[in-house]
C-alpha cells in the first residue's frame, strides 16, 4: 500500500505553500513555484483535480513533501 493518498490539487498545493514554496509566477493552471536552495518546480494542477499516489510520490521527489504535511 503507498503512503500517499489520493489528494486534491488545492490541498497539495497548500501544503507546499505551508512548507516554504511560494508562487513566483502563474499562467492559468501553471504556477511555478520557487524556494531558497531548490530549483523552481512547475504545478500544473486544477484546484478540484485528485492527484494520485503515484504523482504525488513524484511531487514529493522534486519539493520534498511528505505525507504527513497534507
């Protein structure tokens, strides 16, 4: 079983907003996101869209996210 659930988009974007990204720039549902030591990472996400376990993973690899910070 994977340690991550499925999530919405607004409630993963919330938690990499809570951890330290912020929104450098957005063009419609493309914001990149950018944070001190890390280079710039692109969600591509409407807010009410699911993101499955196996995308978040991916998302975690890039931004460090964990599971317990949704």
């Amino acid at each position: 079983m994977s340690d991550w659930p499925s999530t919405k988009a607004k409630q993963v974007l919330a938690a990499l907003l809570r951890n330290g990204w912020t929104i450098k720039r957005q063009t419609g549902s493309h914001r990149t996101l950018t944070k001190p030591d890390h280079a710039d990472f692109v969600f591509a996400f409407h807010d009410g869209e699911d993101i499955g376990p196996r995308m978040l993973a991916r998302i975690a690899k890039h931004t460090g996210l964990r599971p317990n910070d949704l």
